[in-house]
C-alpha cells in the first residue's frame, strides 16, 4: 500500500483516496496517515455476514469516491456481488505466479513442489479466488536454502516494485502485462 501511495505523485495518473481496512489495529492505516491518506475500519466483526460487511464497504468507497480499489493484504473472500459491483475496477496482489498456487501458505508451497521459481502476480479480481487475469509478475529464483520466511522477505520487495507498475500502466489503459525478471 505504501508503495502504491508514493508512486501516485505527479504525473501518475491516479491519486490515493482511502485506505480501508477490516482490522482495526492494521499497520497500513497508521502508515496511510502518516502520508495524509483518509482511512476507514470495517470490522467484519461488526457485521452480521458478508453481505451486510460488502455492503459498509461499499458506502465507503461511494463516500470516497473511489474508481478503481486496490487490494493489498485483505484477506477476506469477497461475494460475487461485491466482485461484480467492482468488475473491472478492483485489482490484488498475490504471492505466487499465477495461476499457481492460489490461496495461502504460497511461499511454503513452492518450496515444498520444488519449483525453481516463485514470484508475486497483481490480477484483476473476479468472483473466483485468485483467478482474475494477471496484469503483472515479477519472478525470483528458489534458492536451495530458501525457507518460506527467506523466501517471503524476496518476494515483499518485487511486490512493492510491481504493483505500483501495473497500477500506473493499467491507468493509463494498458493491461499489457508487467514482467519484472529478478531471477539469478
């Protein structure tokens, strides 16, 4: 989410509007503040199921005035509503080249199938987990010592370069996808 917010200065073609997170606590919301970002919580908890939680979501970002969401460590799965409400406009970031290893526990995965590479995706989000198409990737080589920790703290950095790439590309109408190659 940083990275995002400071690549959108300038001539980037979008701005940061809100950072809205479902956890109270979450760092990015300080982090947000510090860079004079609004922020919202919606508590999930607070909600009686997904439909009504969507749903104060949603008022958010209509309040914001939001065009396009980004989504960055939310780790809640979305309705087809609020995905079909969103289409077109919502994109994430996920730990794995895709369409490998969709869900959790990616770095852990790819080591464990022996894959000689890994990486980071940014998709469009659709109504299926992980399954949007990929307008990003940037890939790294297994190294041999590596343990989901190791492997986890490579990737972060390509992350943070990627997804600021697709979003300015995509902005500006290009869904050509991003490769960023960082393999040995």
């Amino acid at each position: 989410m940083v990275a995002l917010a400071r690549d959108m200065t300038g001539d980037h073609p979008g701005r940061a509007k809100l950072v809205l997170s479902n956890v109270p606590q979450a760092g990015g919301l300080l982090k947000a503040s510090a860079l004079r970002i609004p922020t919202a919580v919606v508590d999930h908890r607070d909600h009686d199921g997904r439909l009504p939680f969507e749903a104060a979501i949603n008022a958010e970002l209509e309040s914001a005035r939001i065009d396009l969401i980004c989504l960055a460590g939310f780790m809640r799965i979305l309705t087809p509503e609020f995905t079909h409400r969103w289409a077109g406009k919502m994109l994430n970031i996920h730990p794995s080249l895709l369409p490998k290893y969709k869900g959790l526990h990616t770095h852990k995965r790819a080591i464990e199938a022996g894959d000689t590479e890994h990486g980071a995706s940014v998709h469009m989000v659709t109504g299926d987990l992980d399954d949007g198409p990929v307008l990003g990737q940037a890939v790294l080589s297994v190294r041999s010592d590596d343990t989901p920790a190791t492997l986890a703290e490579r990737v972060l950095p390509l992350e943070h370069r990627l997804y600021p790439a697709v979003l300015r590309r995509f902005l500006a109408g290009d869904s050509t996808p991003v490769t960023i190659d960082a393999r040995d």
